[in-house]
C-alpha cells in the first residue's frame, strides 16, 4: 500500500513544477490553446483548481460531494468542461492562479489529516487518502502535459511517474468496464523503464500477456496524451494489445484520445509522425 504522506510529497512536488511554468507568463499566454481542443492554458489550470475543489469536498463532507456529483453525473459528457470554462469566465490569469495555489494547499492539508482507512467517494469507485492523492497527481501530470506542450517545453520526467504507472496499471479492468466490456480473467505483466533505468514491474512474471516499454510512454497513452503509433510500447498477447487501446488512468466515460501528430513533409504536404502531440 502506498504511503500517503509520500504521495503528497510528490503531489506538492508536482503541482509546484507545473506552477513554475505557468506563474511567469503573461495574461496574454493563458489564452494559448492547448493539445485538448478548445481549452487553452487558463483551461487548463481551471480544470486542476475545479478538480482540486471536487477533491476537497469529497475528503470533509462526503454528503455534499454526493449531492454535487449526483447534478454532475446528469451531464456526464459537459459537466468537466463546465467546471473548467465557469472559472476562466470569472477569473483573470492572476486570480485563476491564486485559486489553483490555494486550493492545493487546502486539499494537502484536508487529506493529510484523513484518518487510516478512510475512504473517500468519487465520480468512480471510492478511493483512499494515498489513491486521491496519486489521482490528483496523475491529473496535475497530464495536464501539465499540454501546458508544456502549448509552451513549447519539454519537461524533464522524474520518479514521480510511477504514481501514474501504477494507476493507470490498476485501473486496467476500469478501462474495460467503462468501454462495456468484460476484463481478462488472468493479471498482465508490465514492466516499464523507468527515467533513472530501473524497472517499473507489476503483475505475475510469468504472465503470458505483456507490455513492456519506457513508463513515460505508458503514462502518456493512459492519460491519453499522445496515439499509440507514436509510443514506443510492446504488448505480447492480444488481450495486452487490446488493453493498450483503451488504457485510460482517469475515472468517468472513456475519453477520444489524440490523433497521431501531423508533421510537414519537404514536399509541403503532410505525415503521420511521432514526436509528441502539439
């Protein structure tokens, strides 16, 4: 089991990267757009404070958060979006950015002071302290993801990965469940490299399905952050395969993905090319 204190060291940590990208621009960068069409930078960071504030809810009043998520789930498609684009309309850049800073000190806090065992509600199953706090890192991950990808920045990635490796490898049978399908009886083999070298392992070694590959490959296709085609991801058995096609990390309805990246040829027509999504 995952410490908890642990995770939120690397959830602080986390935030606090992302937060060094977007503090310096100028009000004028927020509007850049993003890979996720029709949300720009400031969308971005809205949707990680609306989360954040969901979150928050749900660790000190669990009988709000279910009435609250009750009206959001009659919407399950919009109700995201919306909660991103009512904070852009009301907030300029600065004051979006105090609330994402605020709130995330406030959910430290509030999780932190969770009891052992205590379980929390959410728009999927319910989770543990360390399990909110691995999925709020995983969210402030991915999302940084295309803030990093609109500025044009590479991020460097850390150990941190591995909170998203491990959920995305958990919620293997979730992303089969939620795409009205029954998930494969036996366990998979994944092992990933790490940034540092080593190797990322779960499940049975000798599992006959399997999916090898660099992690921050794995992390991007189960935040859906770049197309399969441009990851350098192996799967041997084709449950693994399947599964590689519809890998998600995050809970709710089974997101479109993205489309490989279109480069430009000598020719001045088009390609399918890896090299992150832009």
């Amino acid at each position: 089991m995952a410490d908890p204190a642990a995770v939120l060291g690397d959830l602080h940590a986390e935030g606090q990267e992302l937060e060094q990208l977007v503090a310096p621009l100028a009000a004028e960068r927020w509007s850049l757009p993003t890979p996720a069409p029709g949300w720009t930078v400031a969308h971005q960071i809205a949707h990680l404070a609306w989360t954040d504030e969901r979150a928050l809810l749900a660790a000190t009043d669990p009988e709000a958060f279910a009435e609250d998520a009750a009206q959001a789930l009659a919407s399950p498609e919009t109700f995201v979006d919306d909660g991103a684009q009512r904070l852009v309309d009301e907030l300029p850049p600065a004051a979006l950015l105090d609330r994402w800073r605020t709130g995330r000190a406030t959910l430290h806090r509030a999780l932190a002071g969770r009891p052992a065992g205590v379980r929390l509600p959410w728009y999927g199953p319910p989770m543990s302290v360390a399990s909110m706090a691995t999925a709020r890192l995983m969210e402030t991950w991915a999302h940084g993801q295309d803030v990093a990808d609109a500025l044009g920045v590479r991020r460097e990635p850390t150990a941190r990965l591995r909170h998203v490796v491990r959920i995305g490898v958990r919620a293997r049978d979730y992303a089969y469940t939620v795409h009205g399908l029954v998930p494969p009886a036996e366990e998979f083999r994944v092992e990933l490299t790490a940034p540092d070298g080593d190797v990322w392992a779960f499940g049975p070694e000798d599992a006959a399905q399997r999916v090898t590959g660099p992690a921050l490959d794995f992390c991007l296709l189960a935040t859906q952050r770049a197309h399969r085609s441009e990851l350098a991801l192996h799967a041997e058995g084709a449950d693994a395969e399947h599964w590689l096609g519809i890998a998600q990390a995050f809970a709710g309805p089974p997101g479109k993905g993205r489309e490989p990246a279109v480069v430009e040829t000598t020719g001045g027509g088009s390609a399918e090319g890896a090299g992150g999504v832009r």
